[in-house]
C-alpha cells in the first residue's frame, strides 16, 4: 500500500470500528453486523484490506428492503487469531 492508502485504510477501519453493531465470533473468523448506509465504507475498506492482508476472505452482503450490512472475514487456519489481535478482540470464553 502507498502512504495514503495506509491512512485512508485507518481512517475506514477506524469509522467502521465505530459503527459496528454486533460482532459474531465464527469458526475460520469473524463477522460484523454495520448499519446499511455504512455499505460503501466497508467496500472501500475491503479494497485496500485485502492489499496488505491477501489470506484473509471476505464476504459483504446486504439483506433486502436496506437491512444490515455483514462483513465477515474469515480465513485458513491461523487467520482467526491474527484478526483476534489486530482488530483487538477478545478471547472467546467459550469452552
């Protein structure tokens, strides 16, 4: 990534960090639940994630009528970690 776009990426990742309105731990990762209108950040986030992260997957999907946006990133094994750390997350308190 050049310079901007290691900022434009923080500053996205730092909105989208704001506005994340549930997080559900999956097996290979994660997934957040954003508000609709947060759609083009989130694709615009992806863009430049998968730049310095390219063994991450992603997946953005919208309900329909405008529901919530789901961005899931998930990815072999090892990557659900990495993301724990990175995106600062908790350990899972499951069994």
């Amino acid at each position: 990534m050049t310079p901007e776009q290691r900022e434009r990426h923080h500053r996205l990742g730092e909105r989208l960090r704001g506005t994340v309105l549930q997080v559900q731990e999956l097996d290979d990762g994660f997934c957040f639940r954003l508000p609709a209108e947060e759609w083009s950040t989130a694709a615009e986030f992806v863009t430049l994630e998968r730049l310095c992260c390219p063994f991450v997957r992603f997946c953005l999907e919208m309900d329909e009528d405008g529901g919530p946006v789901r961005l899931s990133l998930t990815g072999r094994q090892g990557v659900k970690e990495f993301l724990r750390v990175e995106l600062g997350l908790p350990t899972s308190s499951a069994p």
